[in-house]
C-alpha cells in the first residue's frame, strides 16, 4: 500500500511547511545500516531536490517535527507487510502541518522576531536559560540580531553549501531542515572559503557552538534513556569511533576536501562543541545519516534536531610559527639573529601528530634564497646560540577541564639541544619540498611522523601535564625580571629543536605552551684583547708601499648575557686601536644607544671637545693615548647621544674607545644600549719625533703657544707625560685656579636646548691648562702668566694619593681581574696640556713624594727620612736643603734641618758625641779621686793633734 501527501504553499511570504507527527506507526524498526524497515518506511521529498532514499519507520511515543527545506514537499508512506494481530497493528500516524512565514522562523534563520506575536508558537524548550545576576527578563530585548548566512546551495546537491568571507557574514552551517528531524540517508557538505585576507595575514576558519542546545545528533542504538543512568540527562558529545554505533556525525576536515586530515568528528549533543580550527583559509565540514531511522528518541531535556555551527575567521602574522602550512607535516624552520615569542599552534591538530621547531641562530641578512649552512659539531665554536624559557605549558579539555589525560606524559613538549635533522636550502620559516612524511588515510585519526635521520640532538627536558622541570612563570607578568639561567636552557651550539607530540587532537584535548627563544649572538669585531670579556682589538695591517685600508666597522656586542637582561647590572669595553709608525687613528661614531637616559652630548666650554652633560652612567668615551706603553689615556670626546657626523683623529698611534654601562634593569640588552663606529687609519707625510715625557724628582716644564701656530708647534703643544719613579705619586703646581663646567638643568637637556656659557668673568684668557689625572675629565685651569704676582696656586696630585677615587672612573678603568690593592694598581702619572687660544706662555712645577710612616696601610716599607710636614708625604733626599724650596712652606729649606752640624754624617755625630762622654767621665774621675785624696789627709791629720795632747811622760825612755 502505498500513500502519497503532497504538500505545496504558493504564497511567498511563507518560507516553508512545519509538520507535526503527532503519533506515527510504520511497520517494525531493525536497524540504522541495513535492511532497518522491513514491514514499511516513510520518505519525505523536498521540491527541486533530488531524492535521497532514507526511510523512517517504526513507533514513536512523542512528536516529531519537521521544517521544510522548500515550499512543496511530498510524503511517501509504503506499507509492505500489515500485521495480522488485532493487539499488534504496525500502521498508524495522525499528522498535522502550517505554514511558516521567514520572519518568524528565527532558530534557522536568525533576525529578531516581529513583536506580534506569531500564529503558530513552537512548544517550549525544557533546557535551563542562563540569565545573568541583576537582568530583568520581563524586559524584552531591543537590540537587532543579524540574520544567519546559510551558504549557497550547490546545484544538483540536496543540502551541500559554500561560504565564503564569513568575517563580514553571520555565518551559520545547520543540518538539513534545521531545527527539525534530518533527512536519512544523507551527505551534506559545507565548504568555508575565505577569499579576502589581508596584507601579509593568513586566515583561519573556526567551527564552533558554544550552546549546546542546538546540537543534537543521534548517537545510540538504543531506543531509550539510557543516558539517565548515567546521570546526564541525554546531554554527550560523542567523538571518533563512538559515533559508529548509528553513524550519524560530523566530520571536520583541515582543508577544502575530504583526503585532507581530520581535526574533529563528533555526534550526540546537548553540550558545546569546541573549536575546530583550520589551518588554511578552507575548511570543510561533511555531515553523514544513517539510511534507516525512527522517530522514537531517548528522552532528552531538548526538542531540536540536527545542529547548527558558528564560524568565525580568525587573522595570523603569515611569516610565523602558528600554523602549519603543509597539512601533512607540524615542521617550522625558525632562523635569523633575533628573539620572539613561540606559543602553541592557533589551530587545531589531528590525533597522534608531531610538531617539530627546528632553531638556528644564522645570519640571514645576505641575499635571500642562499643555502643555509648546517653547522656541524667538527666545526669551530659557534657564533650563536639558543637561548630557550618556557613560560608555561598546560594540556587541558575542552569539554571538562578536570578530565585528567588518559596516559602518563600523553601529549610532551620535548627540547632538544642540537638539530633533529639537516637544514633544508630554503630561507623560509616553513620548508615544504625537502621532507619525508609518513601518514594514514585522511578519514582516519591522523598520524603524521616526520622523518628524520640520526643525529646528536640530546634531550635536556621533557614537559607534560605531570612534569615542568624548568619554567620561568614571572616572565608572563608585567616588568618582570630576566629569566636566570637556572630558569632556562642554553644551547651548546647554534641549533635547538623542539618537539610537540601530540597523543589526541587539540580540539579535544587542547595543548596550550608559550616560550621565549632568542640567538644569542656571540660575534664580536676585532681580536681579543686583554682578559675583559668585550675587550676588542685593531691594528693596522697595511704597508707603507701598499695602499691603506679600507674603514673597518665594528659596533658594540649583541651578546645579551653581558646585559642586564642577562643578569650583568654593568658592562664596560674597551676598544684598542693600534696604528703603525707614521699613521694616525680616525675614528667615527654614529647610533649611540643610551637606553633613554637623560643625558646629552654638549661641546666643552674649556675645550674643542664633546663632554656628557646629565645622567653619564652610559656613554661612549674617546681616549688618545700619546705614549703607547707608558702613561694614562688621555680623555677626549663622551658621547652619550648622537651628534651628527662625529669624527675623531688621535696625536698616536694608539687610541682607545670605552663603551661602559652601569645600573643596568633586567629589560635592558644592546637594543637600549650600544653604538655603531668605524676605525680607518691613516697615512701623515710627516710626524712628532718628540715624545713629550718628563722624568725626575722635581721640575718645571713651560708651556707656550704662539700665532698662527706651525707645524712645529703642532707637535709640542701635543700632551705632556710626567711619570713618577716606581711606588711614588706626583705633586703639581700650576699658578691660577680652577675652572669648571657649566651645569645643565633637565629642562635644558630634554628640549635640547644649546646653551653658549660666557666665561670671560671667570677666566680672563681664553687659554685653559687641561690636568689629566687618569680621571674620565680633565681638570681645566685658568692659567695665571708669571709675571703677575698672584697668590692663586693649584694643586694636583696623582690619583691614588687620595682615598676617595670616583666610582664610575674606578668602574671604567677597572682590569676585570684588578686586584684589591686599589692604589697600588692606579695611574700615577700625571698629563698636562695646554689648550691654547692666544699667544701666552705659563709654568708647571712637580714634585714626587711618597707616603708617610703613618700611612697606614699605604705606607712604603721604612722611614720617612725627608719629610714634608705641610704635605704629610715623604720626599727624595736629593731636594733636602739643596738651595730651592720644594715644599709648599719651604720644609726642606729650613735653617733647623739644613745646619751644618745637623747635616754633619751620622756616624761623625756617633763618634764625637762618644768621645764628649769619654772626657767627660775622665773629668768626673779624676775629681772624684782628688777629693778622697784630700779628704783623707785632713782626717790623718785631725788623729795626729789629739794623740799628742795625752801623751803620759812615764812612758818615755831616754
């Protein structure tokens, strides 16, 4: 028995039919694949669609509804076999059907309804509505929602679509006759295109639905609810394999066709369907039913059928590593010199795949298209190396976060010290044409294996959702500080690989990392010179019969570990140039980086020269150094701020440049401090035979200038060098007084304000005697002529001589090995210069002391014999009353030390005053032994007078 209703609307205000099976009996139902209505079946046919041939049958206990997809349709009823039994009949169905008019079917297609209210009002839906805190619900919505872009049917299809350039259309892909049953027996493809896509931007399609209730494909045979049982009230989103139980899904393809790789395949509903994401600007989107159905549901919380998706189209940088641009092979080939940023691919990956990041420090910046050279562990030190933090990595899911991974270490980030594999010759991030790839069909779950030769790649770590053995969280805060190294990895060579393995696709179970890499570069200009760690050297290579050398350029080192940012809070390098006998140094300075410190380079009111005026704790100095083993250098230029063409020609052969930073931040590297400079040097037709270098206890030097000045004059105006003897300082006097710079206020340096200071009532000659101490300044003093009898006197002695030294200077001349007896490893000569304007002449007078028996730790080993009260030093005794006064309050010429018996040899002095004592301890002698004599006598004769005075006259014979 077959019944056909045919069903046509030709009014066209009405967009299509909405039928109602309020109770529908056909027949048995066996299964969804094969031979599922044997007793009878039901088939809907759309106008100017072809036929599909799916069938329904079987009871339902509830209503079914169906929209039409155009405005005739035709029911098909066939009833094969009629069931004999009175209490089993397999035929009944009650229907009922209306016409819909477009503006009021909003769930397909979009648009806010009219406010009357329709005609015919679809049953409520039983799912919870999210309403957010404090909203009024009574309150109806004004804002106008866009209608859906539904796509382009493709001729002689029955639902097939085409998209294209969703990011201006609401795009929107639903299951035939959506939100109503779908037809069986089907294949619908929908194909996003995106044609507009910005300069130097790739694009991404996104598939996504983040309300769950508009999705709802069948997902199981049985014909009940057995998802109670489990607790979530018929609301699954099934994947992969568990939809071939009704084969009814939704497959996702990274690409325009279907031999392109699988990203997501899904079923069931009730739940949001998380972000499927292409790799390209195509994606396409199959949905597959079953031939067979029924009507008869698994009591669900929603009456919607099929699904709706949403798009969106998302903009990546095109030269970076967050897509893959063969979809057969994750592989980014990451080169160059500089830092960035490396996170996680923006779309999403097929099960069981590999994401390789190959990492070169190279240097590309010769012409493009050149082979790139693997460097090979025979081969020299490297001049780059990786520099690789992991900031974060975390593997989560997209439907329950709290769902732990289904193994140990399931999907890894491996890092890799060295290459996985050759470098191909290509110069591009991605290197499509050399690589060896192994996958499985496309329909399947993908497996891409990158092939990849052995290699001596060692593993230093391994992150999954279990293990992190070595991250640097802060780095993702604001005004963090550097990552340590015991933060980080370091590379051995010039190459590091990273390795994403990936056990399912990250539209399910997303992989989210970010790290940083940066090519430290080691290169340095020059050789190596001293032990300083940037400490560069040049010298001349030409010959007098060959022609000179081209300028050499050089610039200050990139390597970012002697940097704040790589834990250095100062830096400081020195630059030797050396030319041979007969040149000079020319030198040129541009780019000067002072990491936006406030300082500028102002010209010297006391000198032809540049100095810093501001913060100078980072600055380019300039140093000649007239005497190529001996003596201080000799301060010129401080550059702390570009000044347009600077140039510099030095009085030697030998000339020094001295980069130096202090208080570094953790964000500051060689791109907030450093320069760029050349070194040329060059021929002279004749030069100084003098050297300018004065030695001695004590003298005095004239300094003179005439005008104009000859080529003469040019060599002895040149510095002088006076040198101490070994462990002894210099004294100086100079007959005038001291002159400083002028101050600049901060308004002054950040307007850049010019400043010409009038120093004619500090200084009445324009001449200035520059004092070089081995300080970075001079100390300029105005000179007084001799002639004038002025009391003014200027002291200098050498540095060292006092304790307190300046803590920058001590920081830029520092050996990086300098020990700690600080003044005995300090410059104690002493440099004079006259910086001449007018014709004058002036005297400078030295003299050489040495410390004090009370000096301390200081002192020399001894006694001090010649003393200096007024200086509390010690002096040679060559100057001790030698007729000139030395010290300043004439100590050595006073009449108490220079007396001919106090000058008298000491062991003279030893003798008289031995033989004094003698002479006098024979006077003492010999009037003592007088004085017993005399005192003896006088007592024999005081016995004799009283004996006789009793003499007895009986006693005497005759």
């Amino acid at each position: 028995m077959d019944v056909i209703y045919p069903c046509q609307n030709l009014n066209k205000s009405i967009s299509s039919f909405q039928v109602l099976f309020d109770s529908f009996t056909l027949g048995r139902f066996t299964s969804f694949t094969e031979d599922g209505c044997p007793d009878g079946y039901m088939q809907i046919q759309e106008a100017s669609r072809p036929q599909v041939g799916g069938s329904w049958c079987g009871t339902s206990w509830g209503p079914s509804i169906y929209y039409s997809e155009t405005k005739s349709i035709t029911l098909i009823i066939r009833l094969l076999h009629l069931s004999k039994e009175q209490n089993n009949y397999n035929f009944d169905f009650r229907m009922a059907y209306k016409v819909l008019r477009r503006e009021y079917a909003t769930v397909r297609y979009g648009g806010t309804p009219p406010s009357e209210r329709p005609f015919f009002k679809l049953r409520p839906m039983p799912y919870p509505v999210n309403i957010s805190r404090g909203e009024d619900t009574t309150v109806a919505k004004t804002t106008k929602t866009p209608e859906y872009y539904l796509g382009d049917l493709i001729s002689g299809t029955y639902c097939s679509r085409i998209f294209s350039d969703c990011d201006r259309k609401n795009c929107r892909l639903q299951s035939p006759n959506f939100p109503g049953v779908y037809p069986r027996n089907l294949t619908c493809y929908y194909a996003v295109r995106q044609h507009e896509v910005p300069q130097g931007k790739h694009a991404l399609i996104v598939v996504k639905q983040p309300n769950g209730q508009l999705v709802s494909i069948r997902s199981q045979k049985a014909l009940y609810a057995a998802q109670q049982e489990r607790g979530n009230n018929g609301r699954e989103l099934k994947f992969w394999q568990q939809c071939d139980e009704v084969q009814d899904y939704v497959t996702v393809y990274d690409g325009y066709t279907t031999r392109d790789p699988v990203i997501l395949r899904f079923c069931g509903g009730g739940v949001s369907v998380p972000e499927a994401i292409s790799s390209g600007p195509e994606l396409l989107v199959e949905f597959t039913t079953s031939p067979f159905g029924t009507f008869l549901q698994p009591v669900t919380s929603q009456s919607l059928h099929g699904f709706q998706l949403e798009v969106e189209v998302r903009f990546v940088d095109q030269q970076s590593p967050t897509y893959a641009k063969n979809k057969r092979a994750c592989e980014f080939w990451i080169r160059g010199t500089g830092r960035g940023v490396l996170e996680h691919p923006q779309h999403s990956l097929p099960p069981n795949t590999t994401c390789l990041y190959h990492m070169q420090g190279i240097d590309t910046s010769g012409p493009s298209g050149r082979n790139i050279i693997y460097r090979r562990p025979s081969f020299s030190a490297p001049r780059f190396r990786v520099w690789f933090s992991v900031l974060k990595f975390y593997v989560t899911n997209a439907l329950n976060p709290n769902l732990p991974e289904d193994e140990y270490c399931g999907s890894h980030l491996n890092i890799w010290d060295g290459p996985m594999r050759i470098s191909p010759g290509c110069s591009d991030i991605f290197c499509d044409k050399e690589r060896s790839v192994q996958m499985s069909r496309a329909t399947s779950p993908q497996s891409v294996i990158v092939g990849r030769p052995p290699t001596n790649a060692t593993l230093v770590a391994r992150f999954c959702r279990e293990r992190a053995p070595r991250t640097c969280e802060h780095a993702l805060l604001r005004r963090s500080r550097a990552c340590a190294k015991t933060e980080s990895f370091l590379s051995k060579g010039d190459s590091l690989t990273l390795e994403l393995k990936l056990t399912q696709g990250t539209a399910l179970k997303p992989v989210y990392f970010k790290a940083l890499y940066e090519f430290v570069d080691l290169h340095q200009d020059g050789e190596p010179w001293g032990r300083g760690t940037c400490s560069r050297r040049f010298a001349s290579r030409s010959f007098p019969e060959a022609p000179p050398d081209p300028p050499i350029t050089f610039s200050s080192p990139r390597d970012v570990f002697l940097y704040g940012r790589g834990g250095n809070r100062n830096i400081s390098c020195t630059y030797r140039f050396e030319a041979n006998p007969g040149e000079v140094i020319r030198v040129r300075v541009w780019g000067i980086r002072s990491g936006g410190r406030l300082c500028r380079s102002v010209h010297s009111a006391h000198s032809p020269w540049y100095r810093c005026a501001g913060d100078i704790t980072a600055a380019v100095r300039i140093f000649d150094k007239p005497w190529r083993d001996a003596g201080s250098r000799i301060p010129r230029d401080c550059l702390c701020s570009d000044v347009g063409d600077y140039e510099f020609t030095s009085l030697s052969t030998v000339a020094e440049l001295r980069f130096d930073v202090v208080n570094m931040t953790a964000s500051d590297d060689f791109r907030s401090f450093g320069f760029e400079a050349s070194v040329e040097f060059v021929r002279l037709e004749a030069g100084c035979e003098t050297s300018h270098r004065v030695y001695g206890a004590s003298g005095e030097m004239r300094l003179a200038s005439s005008n104009p000045m000859s080529e003469s004059e040019r060599c002895e105006r040149r510095p002088w060098l006076i040198d101490p003897s070994p462990g002894r300082y210099l004294y100086l006097q100079i007959r005038g007084s001291i002159i400083r710079e002028p101050e600049l206020d901060n308004f002054t340096l950040l307007n850049n304000i010019t400043v010409a200071p009038d120093m004619r009532h500090l200084c009445r000659t324009p001449n200035r005697i520059a004092v070089y101490t081995g300080g970075l300044a001079p100390t300029f003093i105005c000179p007084e002529p001799p002639e004038e009898q002025m009391e003014d006197m200027v002291e200098v002695f050498s540095d060292g001589w006092s304790r307190e030294v300046d803590p920058l200077a001590r920081h830029v001349f520092a050996s990086p090995s300098a020990s700690d007896h600080f003044d005995l490893d300090w410059p104690r000569s002493l440099s004079v210069e006259l910086i001449a304007v007018e014709p004058a002449s002036y005297y400078v007078t030295w003299l050489e002391l040495s410390r004090s028996s009370h000096g301390g730790v200081f002192a020399l080993s001894g006694e001090c014999e010649y003393r200096c009260a007024s200086l509390d030093a010690c002096i040679a005794g060559a100057l001790w009353c030698d007729g000139t006064a030395h010290c300043p309050r004439g100590d050595d010429e006073r009449l108490a030390h220079c007396s001919a018996l106090l000058r008298a040899p000491a062991h003279y002095a030893l003798m008289f005053i031995a033989l004094t004592l003698l002479a006098a301890f024979a006077v003492i002698t010999a009037a003592r032994s007088c004085r017993r004599r005399r005192s003896a006598l006088q007592q024999r004769l005081k016995s004799l007078s009283s004996d006789t005075a009793i003499f007895d006259e009986k006693e005497v014979i005759c």
